[in-house]
C-alpha cells in the first residue's frame, strides 16, 4: 500500500470542474436559465417596450388625456389622432397611454403588497403555531368566502374622490390569502430545519427569525408569485373600473376605457381595441414572464412552456 | 365519514354567518341609501326621508349593530327585508337565483370536463403541435378578461350573423320575448341565446384547469406505478386513465374550491352584458343604487355557494384518493 494517496488524473480534473461551476453564481444560473427560455425573454423584451411606451409615448403626441379636440368627434385613426377620437373629442392615443400608466402601477403596486403581506401572515401563522396560527388561518379562510370583487365593490363609494394609493391597498388588502396558506406550509417545513433551529436557541428574535431566515428561502416562491400576482391584480383593478368601481373619473384606467368603448364597439372599434389589445399584451406578456421565472428560479417544478 | 362532514359543516356554516354578517357591515357602513332621498328637487324635508329609510331600516343615524339586528333576526328565519325600491328581497331573489345557479353549474361542469381533457391530451402529446397550440391558446385566454372577452364575442356574433345572413347568435337577454311556437322553437331560441354567455365563462375556465391538469398529469406521466400497470399487462390507454387521471385529478379539487370564487366573479361580468337577470346583475345594480340589504343577501349567496363549493372538493378529495380516511 503507498503510503500517500496521489491524485488521480481524473480527480483533478474534476476538482477543476467544481472550481469552474463555483464561478457560476446563483443569479447567473437563474439567468442563464431564463435567457434559454424565449417566450419569458420575449415577454420581458415586450413588457419593458410596454412600460417605456405608456411613460414616454404622451411625450410624442400634443394631445392630453384631459384636453379635448372640438374639430373632431369620433374620428378614425387617422394622423393628427393616431387612435382616433371619442365621441367628446378625447385623443384616444393619449387616453390608452394614460390608462395602461395607471394599470401598470396599480398591478405592480398590488402584487408588490400582496406577496409582502401574504409572505408576512403566512411565516408568522407558521412559525408561531398555535393560537396565532388557528386565527390567522380562520382569518383567511374568512375572507377566501368573500369574493375580492364583490367587497371592493361594495367599498368602493367609501374610496370615491379619495386618493387612488386607497384602491391599490384595496385590492392588496383581498388578494394574499392563497399565498399566504402556501408560505405557512413552506413554513412549517423549513422551521424544522438546523439552521433555524440554531437560530432559534441562541436567542435570535422571531421577528429577525422570520425576516432573515425563513422569507429569503423562500424568495424564489415569492418572487414568481409576485409577479403572476402582477397579471391577476390588473384583471382585478380593470374588472372593477369597468363597472366604475375602481378608477374614478377624470383619471383613466384600461378598463374605464374598455368599459366607455364598449358600448359602441361595433360601430366605432377604435374605441376599445386599443386599450383592450394593451391590456391583453400586457396581462399576457407578464404571465409569460412569470412562468419563465418559475423555470429558471424553480427547475424542479413542472415546466408549463419549454422552449 | 359522517362525523366529519357534519364538522365541515358546522365550520361551514359559522364562516357563512360570518361572511354575511361582514357583509352586511360593510355595506351598510359604505353605501349611502339617504342620498337616493335627498337628491331630488325640490328636496323632501329630512322627517319624510328618515321614514323613509327607517321604514327600510337603512337609516344611517341608526347605530349600525341596531340595524343589523333588525335585519340579521328575521334573516334567519329567511326574510332578507326590503330592496330600496321597496320590494321584497326574497321574492326577487327567487326570480334571479336560478339564472345564476344554471349559469355557474353549467360553467362549472362544461369548463371542467372540457379543461381537464385537454390537459391530459396536452400532457400526453408533450412538446407537440397540439401541446403548444393548447398552451399559447389558454396563456392568451387567461389574459383576456371576461368583459372584454365578452365583447369580442358579442362582435365576433355580429360578423357571423351577417355572414349566415340571419340572426343565428343572440347577444342579450335569456329568450326572445312573445316568441311563439312549439316547444322545439323555444329550445332553440335558448340555445341561441345560451351560446355566446356560456362561452365567455367556460372559455378561461377551460384555460385554467388544462394548464393545471396538464402538468399534474406530467409528474404522474413519469411514475413508477404508471409503468408497472402497463407491465402487468394493461392497455397504455387503460392505464392512462384508471391509473394516471384518477391520481393526477386529485390536485384538481383543491383548485376548484380556489377557481369557483373567481367563476362566481365572472358570472357577474357575463350577466351584465348579455343583460341575464341573474344575482350578479342585480348585485351590480344595487351597489350603484345604494340597496344595502339586496348588497348583503347576494354576499351571502355567493358565501354559500364558495362553501359549497369547497365541501364538494372534500367530497372530491376523499373520493379520488384512497390515502385520505374520514
């Protein structure tokens, strides 16, 4: 027997391997990850044109939402109103830029607070069990009975002529519950774990527990969560524009705009096509988005679209 | 088994009283009935809207846990008080409940048959022509919502009928009213008024459940038991279904319980603009014209039917999988 262990050729190498993939982060796998994945990528490439588009877009045209053309009442797209005019003379144009402004806000405004307060809820429920725990999850269960749409609707006249920051935490406020079940389950199996066990027992504060340890494992969850809760709090927000419930007048939203085009929409299409095709881009592109994510974040879970 | 559905139960119908209850706050806190008095010209003295309104028990000097009292006990024993048109709410809403009901099962059952097929079909063609094609059609209509889906519908109706040359495809209403003939004539003018709702509901809800079933058939797809009954003999069809979708629709019933409340969301879109005088109708109506107490019981009933919703999925669950005991 030799009395010292020479490396092998072919440990060598593979130390060298190892060496190569340590290079590679975390974030750069993920990213290479969802680079590989073109719809996600396209759906980025589209929703960052979306966003630019809906910010830098009025800049282009010398019509204002508000203002008003009295030379032209429902006109066809032509080139002074590149979407036509409504039946009161408003560029068209103008309006869906400044609609697909507020939809956007509002839907990363509420999907941000929604995963924040669900993510919040649920560890909480989760690490602390018992009394805490039973509440919160009757709590949930409470407001999973209620529909989102029928109570903002029925809040909706205590929001009128108020700031529209109150209908994104509205709308915040009923959407975090499913999430929130989701995180209390992935909290329970991580609390089990050493490392927050160890925490534990060197005295580390729940509140430092729950915020340092226990959220940032689950952040993949959380990120890919947000963003799908992106595309379902815009649907929520244009669903209850529509009936005037959310967006209030003078200030526009895709879907007060869908809802004042619709009523002539087979005379005069102009009127909603734009703002009904922005919003499906939109909605569509960051669910794509999100899926990618999911692949690239999450390689584990069934992939929905491969390429 | 019985003993814990009766527990279900109870714990069901606590979350319905509960649900109602806040409901019933919530809208009577919200919803200003007294300004449907006053806004008149020339304005009626404040002693006649306050009979008004006290005779409705919507009046807003009333504490609001006095009014509920007023409204919540004889509740119970079904009589949900007045619409503030002064008609009686119960009788409405047996004139609306069925329209709804009929609309929401039939989305329901259809969205799902059709949904869970084409995911098992996409599951097993993975990565092929019917795979992609199903999976960029249901990402496209999960990103339309029911109301603008609803007028591309409509408009896509119009295209078609003046295409055919006559009105095939109705757009509003249930029937066409004073339409005489037998009973054949009748069916078929539902049926041409049915298509175009039933469509703008079961369309996202067949997207829904095909993305979900396709990639809880895709974990089963791989697994070991799926294999073993092929090799014990069985047809790879066979296996598919009694092995591979008894297993892979277990997931399904949770998601049903979730999707139902979002169905029950829908409903209301479709019934407003197909103009079906259904509770979602009514719902809309009566928050723009401050009805506090039609608010509450159309609260309530979409609260009983998620529960019912969600103690089918129990049912569900313990059907399908023979893990779970009760």
């Amino acid at each position: 027997m030799p009395a010292e262990i020479e490396p092998s050729p072919a440990i060598a190498v593979e130390a060298a391997l190892v060496e190569d993939l340590e290079d590679v982060t975390r974030g750069r796998l993920v990213l290479r990850r969802f680079l590989r994945k073109k719809i996600a990528v396209g759906g980025l490439i589209v929703l960052v044109l979306l966003i630019a588009f809906a910010f830098g877009g009025p800049y282009l045209s010398k019509w204002d939402y508000r203002s008003t053309d009295y030379n032209s009442f429902l006109q066809k797209p032509s080139s002074t109103h590149w979407f036509g005019t409504t039946q009161i003379g408003q560029d068209v144009y103008a309006q869906t830029l400044r609609g697909l402004q507020k939809s956007l806000v509002i839907g990363l405004l509420t999907a941000f607070f929604s995963t924040g307060l669900a993510a919040a809820v649920g560890a909480s429920a989760g690490y602390f069990g018992g009394w805490t725990d039973r509440v919160l999850m009757w709590f949930v269960d409470l407001l999973l009975v209620l529909p989102q749409f029928l109570i903002i609707a029925i809040l909706s006249p205590s929001f009128r002529g108020k700031t529209w920051l109150v209908f994104v935490f509205l709308l915040a406020a009923f959407s975090w519950m499913v999430t929130a079940r989701i995180v209390r389950g992935l909290t329970l199996s991580l609390k089990e774990q050493e490392f927050v066990q160890a925490a534990r027992f060197t005295g580390v504060p729940a509140r430092k527990i729950i915020f340092r340890h226990l959220l940032p494992n689950m952040s993949s969850f959380l990120i890919i969560d947000a963003t799908l809760n992106v595309g379902g709090a815009i649907l929520a927000e244009t669903g209850l524009s529509y009936f005037g419930f959310g967006v209030q007048s003078p200030d526009v939203s895709l879907g007060t705009l869908i809802a004042a085009g619709t009523r002539s929409a087979i005379t005069f299409p102009w009127l909603f096509l734009f703002a009904g095709g922005a919003l499906i881009i939109t909605v569509l592109s960051v669910s794509v988005i999100g899926d990618g994510l999911r692949d690239a974040l999450d390689p584990n879970s069934a992939t929905s679209i491969k390429p | 088994m019985a003993k814990f559905l009766l527990r279900r139960f109870v714990n069901y119908l606590i979350l319905v009283a509960l649900a109602t209850s806040l409901g019933y706050m919530v809208a009577a806190t919200s919803l200003h009935p007294r300004s449907n008095f006053e806004g008149r010209n020339p304005p009626p003295p404040k002693a006649s809207v306050d009979a008004k309104l006290d005779a409705l028990n919507m009046n807003n000097e009333t504490p609001v846990l006095t009014r509920f009292e007023r409204w919540a006990v004889p509740a119970l024993h079904g009589d949900f008080g007045k619409t503030i048109d002064g008609q009686k709410v119960s009788t409405e809403m047996g004139r609306r409940m069925g329209v709804t009901l009929r609309l929401l099962l039939i989305g329901s059952v259809i969205g799902g048959v059709l949904g869970v097929a084409l995911g098992v079909v996409s599951a097993v063609k993975q990565y092929q022509f019917t795979d992609y094609s199903a999976t960029i059609a249901s990402f496209v209509v999960l990103s339309i919502p029911v109301f603008l889906l609803a007028v591309l519908l409509k408009v896509g109706a119009l295209n078609v009928n003046n295409h055919v040359g006559h009105t095939l495809l109705y757009y509003t209403g249930e029937k066409t009213p004073g339409l005489g003939g037998g009973v054949w004539t009748h069916f078929t003018d539902r049926f041409q008024h049915f298509v175009l709702p039933t469509l703008s509901l079961v369309l996202g809800q067949i997207a829904f459940y095909s993305r979900y079933q396709r990639s809880a058939m895709l974990d089963v797809l791989g697994s070991d038991f799926l294999r073993t009954a092929q090799a014990k003999g069985l047809r790879r069809r066979d296996a598919l279904i009694k092995h591979g979708l008894r297993t892979a629709l277990i997931p399904m019933a949770t998601f049903f319980a979730y999707e139902f409340g979002l169905l029950l969301t829908g409903a209301v879109f479709t019934e407003k603009i197909f103009g079906w005088h259904g509770m979602g109708e009514w719902f809309v109506d009566s928050v723009t014209k401050n009805d506090v107490n039609t608010v509450a019981v159309v609260t309530a009933f979409s609260a009983v039917l998620v529960l019912i919703a969600g103690m089918i999925a129990d049912l569900a669950y313990a059907a399908l999988d023979p893990r779970v005991r009760i």
